[in-house]
C-alpha cells in the first residue's frame, strides 16, 4: 500500500513521471500480473501537456477494467465504484488532504487501442501511452503516441471531432464541446460546430445526471457567460432546461436595458467579474468555493440562480400606466425553480439553496432603498437567508450591475454596492463571534408558561431571539415577559 503523502502533486522540482505518481508503478505491478495490457489515455495527457495540474487519471485496459479497478482501490486503500458494468467501466476515489484523486478505468471500446482511439470524441482527448513501458526516471513525454493531431489542435486552441459519427455515438459528446470550450478557452472548429447544431436534439436520449454534469463543468469555469450564450444561440441550453424559454422577448420597465432572459445571461456575466474582485478575499472566495453536494460548488450554482431568478416574472408581468411591475415574481420563481432543480436532479440541498437564491434575491435591494437599513430589517435578512447570505448579497450585486435602463442612476448603484459589500464583511465578522447564549426554549414555554406544543411556538422563540439580537432584552425574565405579551 501507497503513503498517502505520495498521492499529492509534486510542485517542487520536475521529477520522473512514476516518481510524481507512485500509485501508478502498484497499478503497473496488479496489471502485469493479470496479464493486461494498460494505456494513460486521454484527459490526463491532454492536461499534462497543458501544463495543468491533474488529479483524474483515465486508462484504457484490453479486458477486465472492472476487476483491476477493484484490485487497485483495495491496493491504495480507495473507494471503488462501477460505473458502467455492460461497458467495463468502473472507477477508484482517493481523498488525501482536501485533494480528490480520481482513476477511470475501461475496456478498449473497439477491437483494439488504434479502432478504440478513433472512437473517441475530440482529437484533444486522443493521446495516450502505454503504462507498462513506463519506468523509473522516464519522462512521460518520450512515451506520449499522438495519430489524430492532438497536439496541433492543443497548440492551436481547436476543439475537433474525430469523425462525424462522434455525436452519434454518444450525444453527451454535444455537451462536452462546450464544457471543454468553457474550461480551456478553446474554439470549437467550424464543422465541429456545424455538426453540433445539426446533431444537438440527440441530446433528448442522454439521463439528465450526465448532462447535468457537463452543465456544471461549463458553470464550475471562472468565464462561463460565453459558453452558456453561445449554447442558448444554437438552442442546446433549452433542449435540456427547456423553462428558460418563457424569459425570451419579455421586455422589462424602465430600470432594464434588456428583457428577463438577456438580463440573466447578463448577470451571469456580472457574477463572474463580481467573483473576479473579491478573489483577493480569503474569506469571501473560501466561501465560494465551498462545496455543495454532488460535488458542485457554490459559486456554480450562484450562476445557475443567475439565469433563474427571474423566471417568475414573465408569469406576474403587469403593465400599468406608469410602469411594469412583476409583484411577487420571486415567489413564483421559487416553485418553477423548484421544478428546474428536480429536473436537473439536483440534490436537496442544492435544489433549496438555488430556490433561497431565487426568492431572496431582492432583498438587499430592499435594503439600499435606505440610506442606512434598520438593524431589525438586516437582522431578519440574516434570518431568514441563513448560510446563503453572502451568495445573495453576490447575486444581488451582479443583478444590479446588468439593470443599466434610463431609470437607473449611477448614484443609486454605488449606494447598493457600498451596502452590499458592507453586510457581507459584517456577515464573516459574525461568524466569528461567540453565538450568543438562548434566553428561552420550547421547554420553557411548556414548564414556565404551560403552554402546548404548537406553531405559536416558532413565532414566539422568533420574536426573543430578534429582540435579543437587537439589545432589547438580555435576561430570561425579560424573555418570558415578552413570551407572555405575544401570547395575549
């Protein structure tokens, strides 16, 4: 069995390549025995050769990928999971120090490596070298096979299918253009791009978790507004969050410069600058970057909230005589969310945290309507968004930044942001402090005030704890005087 030292990248001095990665001379010795034949294939050389830091592994393995791949886990003490039992596939995690380490293995899907290599998607994807080769003080480059152009198409930033039948094959391979496009800022080449709009409605055949997936990789990117635009352009961003399409050409008051659905795209690409700025922050950027569940990032689903917070509004659209008014619109949008999030399959805590978002998002706006917001109206912000307070106050800057119609004063958003940036410094100050000691529980309410379990219950404990918070009362007696006036 490997250290688990052994498993962190190597940053210091270049090294040989099994000296970087141990694990790999294990996986050598386990596949030598049983006789297979092993190739490095794919994203791992294609991020070596970028320069990249890697921490996914992909190997093609003549037969048995399964088994090996059960072998190996067991070898290196990780958790082993098949992935696709009629296609061989099957894969090993490793957590060490915060770092997630990631091995696929498969059995070749042609007749041989060469046929198998000229199945796969992108030429940038087709390189590979044969592991059992490899030794000690070898460098990975000298064993490095390129027979589809890879490294031209690296060297010039192209996205190329391997052949015409590559969406065919696999429809998810549409969505992964554009994760790879959104990752590494490449352009997808003209034919490519031509056959993907001829091929995109075969994307109805692939389980949303897949594409869900590569939805993310595309929002987990630091500039994913270009990417997910482009990809509304061509309708592949409806084939699969077919909602989006009631925000199309619902134009807006006179604070808007853009209808709803220009507005999102716009936000989102608020958003990014908004995390831009504050990548200097440990604080706000450690927040950020928090995972959700299912291994996505806050920051990711932020975005997401982006493109959907508005979708209640072309249900509650009024125009008046004086103006357009969506009252409510964030209610409404929080049930169609809701929808959203279940059809992506999100998990529940993703799916509550991007509905928060959604109906809280006008918050802070209601907020910087005074030139100082009372500490009662901050509180209850702060109570009700709960951990989410920071990613509303991030979405609420970059919504106001997209929101530039002949209504909108420069004045009135520098106010918003000064009382943005504001509340979340006050937020990770509070987090820092002692949470302060409750005066009054439901078992108070039972022994001192004889009083049976009941809704009426939430509101009084909501009622101490906001008066607590705001220096009115601070002793148990003050809580139970309180406690008895909002029962009468």
């Amino acid at each position: 069995m490997i250290n688990d030292q052994s498993l962190r990248l190597c940053d210091a001095q270049p090294m040989s390549f099994l000296s970087q990665y141990p694990q790999l001379k294990i996986l050598q010795s386990l596949a030598r025995k049983r006789s297979l034949r092993i190739y490095l294939v794919g994203g791992f050389l294609r991020d070596h050769y970028l320069a990249r830091s890697v921490t996914d592994f992909d190997f093609a393995v003549n037969k048995g990928a399964i088994l090996l791949a059960k072998a190996f886990a067991d070898a290196i003490a990780g958790a082993f999971v098949v992935l696709d039992q009629e296609h061989g596939c099957g894969r090993v995690v490793k957590k060490v120090q915060g770092t997630v380490w990631i091995f696929d293995f498969a059995d070749f899907r042609a007749a041989s490596l060469k046929k198998d290599i000229a199945s796969r998607d992108f030429t940038i994807n087709t390189l590979y070298a044969d592991l059992l080769k490899i030794k000690d003080g070898d460098n990975i480059a000298d064993f490095i096979v390129d027979e589809q152009g890879a490294k031209k198409d690296l060297k010039n930033k192209i996205i190329r299918m391997v052949s015409p039948k590559a969406f065919k094959d696999d429809p998810l391979r549409l969505m992964r253009a554009y994760s790879l496009k959104s990752n590494f800022g490449f352009k997808i080449e003209k034919t490519t791009a031509k056959c993907i709009k001829e091929e995109f409605k075969g994307l109805r055949a692939v389980s949303m978790e897949r594409v869900r997936e590569e939805f993310f990789k595309i929002l987990s990117a630091p500039r994913s507004f270009e990417t997910v635009q482009e990809m509304d352009r061509i309708g592949l961003l409806a084939m699969f969050m077919p909602q989006i399409t009631i925000m199309y050409d619902v134009h807006q008051g006179g604070y808007h410069h853009l209808d709803v659905w220009n507005h999102s795209l716009e936000v989102l690409r608020q958003f990014e600058k908004v995390m831009e700025e504050f990548k200097s922050d440990p604080q706000v950027l450690g927040y950020l970057q928090e995972t959700m569940g299912s291994n996505h990032r806050r920051f990711s689903l932020i975005k997401l909230a982006a493109l959907l917070h508005d979708i209640g509004k072309p249900e509650t659209k009024k125009v008046e005589p004086t103006r357009t008014s969506f009252h409510g619109h964030e209610h409404v949008g929080k049930n169609i969310t809701r929808l959203i999030g279940r059809h992506l399959k999100l998990s529940v805590r993703e799916r509550h945290m991007v509905e928060d978002l959604v109906l809280y998002h006008l918050r802070p706006g209601y907020l910087s309507n005074f030139k100082v917001p009372s500490e009662k109206s901050v509180f209850r912000f702060f109570r009700d968004a709960k951990d989410e307070v920071v990613s509303i106050l991030a979405l609420s800057l970059a919504d106001q930044r997209a929101t530039r119609g002949p209504l909108t004063t420069e004045e009135d958003q520098e106010h918003h942001q000064k009382i943005c940036v504001g509340l979340i410094k006050r937020y990770f100050q509070m987090k820092t402090k002692v949470p302060a000691v409750k005066l009054l529980s439901g078992d108070d309410l039972i022994k001192k005030l004889k009083l049976k379990p009941s809704p009426l219950f939430a509101k009084i404990l909501q009622s101490v704890q906001e008066a607590q918070a705001l220096g009115k009362i601070s002793t148990k007696q003050e809580a139970l005087a309180l406690a008895a006036k909002c029962i009468k």
